[in-house]
C-alpha cells in the first residue's frame, strides 16, 4: 500500500477549473495504476479516470471525457486530474486510488490497494 494525499479541492462556480493534485508516498509510484473517483451525497463512488503506471493509456468516465484530463508526474510521485467546465453535478468528495500492477500500460484501477481520504469538490453558483 501507499499512502495518498489529495489536495486542490474547493468551491467553485459552473463552468469554473480546478487541479486536484494526489501525492504519494512511494517512490515507486511507477509501478502503480493511478485514479480519481468521486462519492456525490447519497450516492455510490463512481470512477472518474485512470492513467496507466508509465503515463502513456488514460481511461474516463463518459460524463467527464473532453472536460477532465488525468496527468502524472512520476519524478514527483503526483498524479493531477485537471477539471474543466465544471457542473453541480461534478460536485462530491474526489478520491485518489492506486493498484500496483506489474503492466505499465494497464488503466485497471478497480479493487484498489490504497486510496486518499478524499477532497471536497463543491460546484455552486
């Protein structure tokens, strides 16, 4: 497991952009599967995106395609998941996971090793 720390979180109004930044704790990072969720109130978690350990494949979620853009930066042990044209719906609690994996082009992030305590993400007008 890693540890994961999310941070960029915050309120914003409709059609407003956010960076959410995750921070890991594990140097090797590259050998891990990376990605966003998000739990609106009432809801289940949902899967937002994954990017691939070596940063080549990314994977959406339909609603967030040509708005959302997941990066990493392996030499910073971060991943970022740069929001754009923000929605109410978009508003939930952002979560950052990890799955080790020994491919470095998979997107797999499902059954999770290790998450983030999650951050606020409140789009209101």
């Amino acid at each position: 497991q890693v540890q994961l720390e999310e941070s960029g979180g915050g309120l914003v109004q409709p059609g407003d952009s956010l960076r959410l930044t995750c921070a890991t704790s594990a140097r090797t990072s590259r050998h891990y599967v990376m990605g966003w969720y998000r739990q609106a109130p009432g809801k289940e978690r949902e899967f937002v995106a994954a990017i691939s350990a070596n940063g080549v494949n990314t994977d959406y979620v339909a609603f967030v395609k040509g708005r959302f853009t997941i990066s990493r930066d392996n030499t910073k042990s971060t991943i970022y998941l740069q929001m754009h044209s923000l929605k109410p719906e978009d508003t939930a609690v952002y979560y950052c996971a990890a799955r080790s994996t020994t491919n470095v082009y998979s997107t797999y992030v499902r059954a999770a090793d290790s998450w983030g305590q999650g951050i606020q993400v409140t789009v209101s007008s």
